[in-house]
C-alpha cells in the first residue's frame, strides 16, 4: 500500500524575507523540518535544499552566500522522511529547470564550510607556502586568513542590517574552514 503524497509546487508558496524588520533571520522555521528555497534580492531562485532545521540551514546559507539570500518559500512537514523530502526536493527543481540554477554546481557553496584557502590574498599565500614553514606556522596563517574572512563576512552581514548573533566555530579556523558553531 503506498501513499499518494500531495507536493506542493513552488510557485504556489508565499516569499517570506529571509530577515526580518528587527534583523534577525526568520525564526518561524525553527526547529521545523522541510524543504526551502533561497532566492536572490530580485527573487530569482538560487537554491533549493532540506533540512531538519530550517532555521539553522538557513543561518549557514547567509553566512556561506550572503548575496543570494533575500528571500526564501518553505515546505514543512511534522515527521522527518527523506523520501518525501527528496520528492519535494526533486519536483522543485523540475518545476524550475534552468540550467543557470547555481545549487547544480555550486552546491558545494551553499552547504560546506567556507575554506577561506580559496580567499588568501597573494601575501597571505605567500606566507602560508614559503615563511610558514612549519604546520604551527601553516595553521598560524590560515587562522588569520579564516579571521579577515569571518570580519568581511560579518561587516557584509552588518550592512545588509543583521542582527542576529553569528558565531563561528573557532577550532575550525587554523584547518582553514569557517563554520557556524
């Protein structure tokens, strides 16, 4: 016996601003489970994901992609199911085939921590490839480099008028990762 499952489609769901009139993230979803989509200032899709928190997904997301996150529509749902997750997932993105949709490829983006390597300036790589000699050194380097990205990033968050508190997980920054904690 299966269950015929009622998949709400994208376009039927209200735009909730991905931060609200007092700066903080939008609180209604957390704690909830479901499927969300990101969109941009102009409101055109940039992602689409699921989570058991919503909220906390998309506090990562605004610290991972600042300039994507302006809007957002959810799909909750009372019991975590992968499959049913997945299935609204799926008939999202398929609602909205575009070969320009950035989750496709740039996934990896939205959902890992921020390896602030990729980001060192041309003196920051220098001093991490040929004065940092030893991996004290190395680690030394990449937790200053991973400290001016979290301030770029913060001074970015401040100007968009966040206020919700944003803490990065401190043992990650001398691997080089900038992570929520």
């Amino acid at each position: 016996m299966t269950t015929e499952i009622n998949l709400p489609t994208l376009a039927s769901l209200e735009y909730h601003p991905y931060i609200d009139h007092d700066g903080e993230i939008i609180v209604t979803f957390q704690e909830k489970i479901g499927v969300y989509a990101i969109f941009n200032q102009d409101k055109i899709l940039q992602f689409i994901g699921y989570s058991r928190d919503i909220y906390l997904s998309l506090k990562q997301h605004l610290v991972r992609q600042p300039q994507n996150c302006y809007w957002v529509k959810v799909q909750t749902i009372e019991r975590p199911n992968r499959t049913i997750l997945e299935a609204i997932e799926s008939a999202w993105i398929t609602e909205n085939a575009n070969p320009d949709l950035p989750n496709i490829e740039n996934k990896h983006k939205w959902n890992n921590p921020i390896n602030v390597k990729a980001l060192m300036t041309p003196e920051e790589e220098n001093n991490y490839q040929n004065i940092a000699i030893d991996e004290l050194g190395k680690s030394n380097v990449l937790k200053n480099v991973a400290r001016r990205v979290e301030e770029e990033i913060l001074g970015v968050l401040k100007d968009r008028g966040v206020n919700t508190q944003i803490r990065f997980n401190p043992k990650l920054k001398e691997t080089g990762l900038l992570d929520l904690k």
